[in-house]
C-alpha cells in the first residue's frame, strides 16, 4: 500500500474494525492465561499480559487494548495505560525472564494517559523504569506495533531485539493532529505534520529505528484478522528461531548497541 500517504496511513492504524491485542491472541494463542495486577497499585484493563503458546514456543504475550464500544473504551481507557499499567507489564516481563520465556509485546496506543491520577502515581518514573529494566532482560524481546505507536506509552513496552511494524501502522512522538496544534495553531494541517514527523514503517525502516515490516492483507487488516494473523504468526515464530541459540549476555549486548545506535546520522 505504497500509495498510501502518511495521513491515510495514521487514519487506517486508528481503524476501528483493526485487530487489537486479544484478537491477535484468539488467533495465535489459544490457551493464554492472563495475569492481573502491578503488586502495588492496582491492574489496568488498558494493558494485558500473560503466557500461552505461540506453535510449540511457550511464551510470555504483551500488549495495549483498545476497545470496540463505549463500554469497553472507557473500560480500557481507549488504550492509554496508567502507570500501574506498565509496573504489570514489567512484573510479566520478570516472570517470563525467571522461567526463560521470550518476551511479545504488541504495541497500539495513543499514549500513556496524560491525567493527573498517573501523574501522581509517578507515571514518567514507570515508562523510564520499563526501559531500564527492559534493556537489561535476559530473554529474547520482540516488539510489533499493530496500530498506533504513540511516544512514551508506546516505548515503555518497546525495547525489544526485533522491533516490527505492520504495514499501515505508525510510531512517533507526537500525534499529528498534535504537532499541527503546536506549529500551525490549530489542527488543518494534520497531513502536513504526519509527512514532516516520519512516522510510516517505511520511514522508520529507512533510518533503522524498525527491523522488519509486516505485509497487511489488501485494504488493511481490519478486512482479514485470520490472514494478519497468520503473516504475523509467520514472522514472530521465524525471529524466535533465529533469537533462540543466542546467548542470554548476547541477547542484552546486542540490544544496547541497538538502541544506542539510534537517532546517529552522518552529514
């Protein structure tokens, strides 16, 4: 969908119809056993994590939910985790690295919630502290983002040895309807802001902050969540084979350079 610009690209990762994390898991993962709660605060329906298969591979599954009604928006909070949201993600994560489960998370937010309750509850301390925590795990850590990659909310789950992007999925720092407020003083020149941010996978791929993009059936998954399945199936249990015979030092090595190396350009 190359013909696609970054507007109409941001526009089909927003798709109501898309495929959200538990959809990815009835699909991939039949026998997913959820786990609640940050053993601090409380749990966050806007983040849900656990273990279940993926083929013959135990694994330890991540991710942002959105909802498909009013009810279930509200309930999970239109996919804005709060900061007991990522302390649950985290506390998954230490699980899956003590029994030496690889790590999927599937990233698709808005943003980390931006309200004063998660501000209390230290929610800049949670997103920092995922990823200290998550460059130092032991286990392999594959990141796809389905959706929306939204800045810090999406980071704080981000950390990975591979990062993927769907086709028509986007990550930046800023929502372009966002950054147009900012620069423009209103919100028309959203198209605009979406070209200059840089956020399509095939942008993101170009300056390697990406490994890898994920071919979307015909019209965006919203049309086919079997067939996105299964390509995304493809693809994780192909990058779980290659991550498996590295060493566990390798593994949090290579990582570093990884992240380290981004956002370095030469002139």
């Amino acid at each position: 969908m190359d013909h696609l610009s970054a507007y109409q690209k941001v526009q089909l990762a927003r798709h109501p119809q898309r495929p959200y994390f538990l959809d990815y898991v009835q699909h991939l993962c039949p026998d997913f056993v959820e786990i609640h709660g940050d053993r601090k605060f409380g749990d966050d329906a806007a983040i849900v994590g656990g273990f279940g298969t993926l083929g013959n591979v135990e694994a330890c599954w991540i991710g942002h939910q959105k909802g498909r009604d009013t009810k279930q928006r509200q309930y999970r909070n239109f996919g804005m985790p709060k900061p007991e949201g990522y302390r649950k993600a985290l506390r998954i994560m230490k699980i899956a690295e003590k029994f030496g489960r690889p790590i999927l998370t599937f990233i698709d937010t808005p943003g980390a919630y931006p309200g004063i309750d998660a501000e209390e509850r230290g929610q800049a301390e949670a997103i920092a502290y995922n990823l200290r925590e998550m460059s130092q795990i032991r286990v392999p850590i594959i990141v796809t983002i389905t959706g929306e990659g939204g800045s810090g909310g999406a980071l704080a789950i981000g950390v990975g040895d591979r990062v993927n992007m769907l086709e028509c999925s986007i990550y930046s720092v800023i929502a372009p309807e966002s950054c147009s407020a900012i620069l423009w003083r209103d919100q028309q020149h959203a198209a605009d802001a979406a070209e200059a941010l840089k956020l399509t996978p095939e942008d993101l791929k170009k300056h390697q902050l990406i490994d890898e993009i994920i071919p979307e059936p015909e019209g965006g998954a919203q049309n086919d969540h079997a067939a996105m399945s299964k390509s995304l199936s493809s693809v994780l249990t192909r990058q779980l084979e290659e991550l498996a015979a590295t060493a566990p030092g390798d593994l949090v090595s290579c990582r570093h350079k990884k992240f380290r190396a981004m956002g370095a350009f030469g002139e």
